[in-house]
C-alpha cells in the first residue's frame, strides 16, 4: 500500500526544516534504515533512514527545499509494481489526528488510509525516538499507551508531553485556575511592533537555529526564576595537576589524550551533582524529578549560534575520556554532524568562556535543566593567604539554578562543595 513518506521532527524544538538533499532517486529501493534524505533542522544537518520498506515512488519536496513543516508528507513510498498514485492525498495525513487523539472513531470513516502513520508498533517494538523514551522512562509512562504524531506512528517529544500534561489538566479541570492558564495561549497573538530603523543597516536572515535560541532563551529567562551564587576559586593546584598528567600521555596512538581546564571542570561538576543529586534535577508541577545519571551538557559555540553536547555519565567517566569525548563532540557540533541524542537530554550544563578572557558572567538556565554553571577566565590575582598578601590564579564560577528546584542554601552548598573539589583536585583521579 501506497504511504506518504512525512517530514520528521528531528529535535525537541524543531517545528519546520529544510530538505538539503534526497540521496535516493525516485524509482530507487528503499529497505528499513537506509539513508533516504539530509535534513537541516533547528540544531544540525542530520540523516533521515526510512522505517519501512518499498519503493521511492514520488519525491514530493525537492532538495534545497526550506520551510518544510513537520509531518508534511515530502515523498511516497510504494510496494513494487504499484502506482504512487494510490498514496493518501497531502491533506489526508495524520497531521490533524495527533492533537486529538481520543477522537478514533472519526477516523477511519473520514480518511482511512490515513491511520497507517498513527501504528505505533514495529512487531513487538514500540516506534519512539531516544529522547521520547528518555522522557517517559524517568516519568514512570509506558510507550504502549502513547500514540506517536511523528512518521509512521513514531513517538516524539511532544507525545510524551501531551501524555504527562493530561493528568494534570484533569487535576486543574475542576478548579478556577484554567482561567488564568489559559492567559499564556493568548498572549503570543500581540506581537510587538517591529522597530523603524532608519539608520543605514544590513539585514542579516534569522537561522533557525537563531529563532530557537531567541525563543527557548526568552522563555526561559520569563518563566524560570533563576537564582545566582558566586564563588571566586583558585586553580593553581588544578593546573598542576593538568600538567602531571598530561606529561604522562602517548605522543600519539589510541591511548593519547590532552585535558584542558575545561575538561577537569567538567569532573568536577560531575562529581559534585553525584553528591548533590537534587540539583541534578527538573521542576515539573507534580514532582521534581531527579537524575539517576549525570549527564552534562556543554556549550558549544558554532557559527549558527551554540549547541550543547552532552558528556553521559560523566561522573562515572575518567578524565581522558571526558577530554576525548569533548574533543570529538566539539569538532562534529561545528561540523553540523552530531547525532540527536547526542545532545538531547542532559541533566545540567557548563558554560565556559575563559578561554575568551571573561573575568565573570552569568548563564541562563537551559529548560527543562535546573542548573548551569557559568565558567569564566583563569586570572592572576591578590590573594591574603594566613594574613599575608600573595598572588593565586583564581577563576569565578557563576551557578545559575531554578528556584522551584534548588533552594539558596542548597545552591551555596553546591558550589562551596564544587570549589573545594576544584582546589584539591587530586579527589578527581579517587
């Protein structure tokens, strides 16, 4: 049976994107996970495989192709001899099903071949993507229950939030609080006027990476009370030890490595969230939820803007690991070659901006994280030592929290913790 092939949403933010290329040509076979398409999204450039199988019967959307909506069929899909004719017309797709699920039996009545995208299951698996099974593993929810608005059923981001939202709306129902709940939807309508500049300028396009961050920065800056502490810390002794042990690697070969300060502030950071795990946390309006892993994401600047790899586990991780693992993420972020669950998820971050000179700064949270830690330069400075003037290289760290999540003294507890780490260094290598 003839299906259409949908545009994918390949982030958590991505609404719309541009089909680069198509590296199957109509006519082409097609079997489950082959590449069929590059797609630029609001992060990368990111490969799209084909779930199903067939034939390449009709590009709809040509490469180069921008602005492609979500769930917009691009091509169709065929059995071998059939026409790609027979595939459900653009506007039968499952694009108006998804916010409504509850409505089946509408369904089949009005577009039936269009409830092939809704199967959300592959044999016995359960179609989803890596961070919509994240999600719904530290929520507690069963896959099997969800039904998936991405291609062929798959379950998506926005899925699993519509699955968590649902109790809690019922929650609300009977309340008066939906009135002002409902005050948010309306507020985007009004949009400020654009400004009248009458200067001499150039108008340089927004990315979509750009709108995103402007958006999620917004959002965030709005909607989560950040909360700030300040610690000036000295890293003589880190640097020390950065040198010890960069001596002792390989010239070359698989076993190489060369750490970075930045490097071992990510162990540290590690180390401390493992003996703080409240602040390795997300605010929700039913739980906090707390991480059972510590995974980091750091900020990565590319010339779209930044995007935030993530480090899995990095407390669990060795120190060369940490600096080859970055290396690597860094050089494919600026490439536009990293993987989405590569840097989706993450349960907190690091912002680093010594290495441009920055004596202090303070990081906006990254929803849903609940912490990020604002990393500045490494400077020589005044220090009073047993009473007596001397001279450290001390750097000041900035940790931003939600104030839903972490509490003052929980903040002042975290970074007093994470400064005496960084200061005696050689509990990194325990």
């Amino acid at each position: 049976m003839a299906t259409n092939i949908l545009m994918p949403a390949l982030s958590p933010t991505m609404t719309e994107g541009t089909l680069a290329r198509w590296l199957k040509n109509e006519g082409d076979t097609v079997k489950a996970g082959d590449i069929i398409a590059e797609i630029e999204t609001d992060k990368a450039t990111m490969e799209v495989e084909a779930v199903d199988e067939g034939v390449l019967g009709k590009i709809l959307v040509p490469g180069g192709t921008a602005g492609v909506k979500v769930n917009d069929p691009i091509a169709v899909l065929v059995e071998e001899g059939e026409s790609a004719d027979a595939a459900p017309a653009p506007k039968a797709e499952a694009a108006k099903p998804a916010p409504a699920p509850e409505t089946p039996k509408t369904q089949p009545a009005a577009a039936p071949k269009a409830e092939a995208p809704k199967t959300v299951e592959a044999g016995d698996r359960t179609v989803a993507s890596p961070l919509a099974r994240r999600m719904a593993a530290q929520a507690g929810l069963d896959l099997a229950g969800i039904s998936g608005s991405g291609p062929n059923g798959r379950i998506v981001k926005t899925d699993v939030e519509a699955a968590l939202a649902k109790p809690q709306a019922a929650k609300s129902a009977p309340a008066a609080a939906p009135a002002p709940a409902a005050a948010p939807a309306a507020a985007p309508a009004p949009k400020a006027p654009a400004p009248v500049i009458t200067a001499p300028h150039t108008a340089v396009p927004n990315s979509s990476i750009r709108k995103v961050i402007a958006r999620r920065l917004s959002e965030s800056k709005q909607t989560v009370p950040h909360f700030y502490v300040s610690m000036d810390i000295e890293i003589d002794a880190l640097l020390k030890l950065r040198a010890q042990l960069n001596a002792t690697s390989p010239k070359d070969g698989p076993g190489a490595f060369k750490l970075s300060v930045n490097d071992l502030v990510i162990k540290a950071a590690a180390v401390t969230l493992r003996r703080f795990p409240q602040v390795n946390a997300t605010w929700t309006e039913e739980a906090i939820l707390q991480y059972h892993d510590v995974d980091i994401s750091v900020a990565v600047s590319i010339p779209d803007g930044l995007i935030t790899p993530i480090i899995r586990k990095a407390d669990q991780a060795g120190l060369a690991s940490i600096s080859n693992q970055m290396k690597d993420l860094a050089a494919r972020a600026k490439s536009g070659k990293l993987k989405p669950e590569e840097f989706q998820g993450g349960g907190f971050s690091i912002s680093n901006m010594g290495m441009y000179g920055v004596r202090d700064f303070a990081a906006i949270i990254n929803p849903p994280q609940a912490g990020i830690l604002a990393v500045s330069a490494g400077e020589q400075r005044p220090v009073v030592k047993d009473g007596a003037l001397a001279i450290a290289t001390v750097m000041t760290c900035t940790l931003s929290v939600d104030h839903r999540v972490v509490d003052g003294a929980l903040a002042a507890e975290w970074i007093a913790a994470f400064k005496k780490i960084v200061e005696e260094p050689l509990s990194l290598m325990l």
